[in-house]
C-alpha cells in the first residue's frame, strides 16, 4: 500500500463522481451506496 495523504485519498475517491456530476450525465452518487 502506498503511503497517501488522507486528502489525496480522498480526492482519488471522490473526483471522478464530482466531476460526473457536474457534467450532469448521470447519477453517479448511486454507483457508491
């Protein structure tokens, strides 16, 4: 395992679902739950 920082962790996770989002092509949130 690599040592990350927790943000950068967390920006792998999130960055790509935000980004969805704002381009508005689908509900990506749901993919995650």
């Amino acid at each position: 395992m690599l040592r990350l920082p927790l943000w950068v962790v967390i920006f792998i996770t999130y960055f790509p679902a935000v980004f969805a989002m704002s381009r508005g092509d689908h509900a990506p949130l749901k993919e995650f739950t």
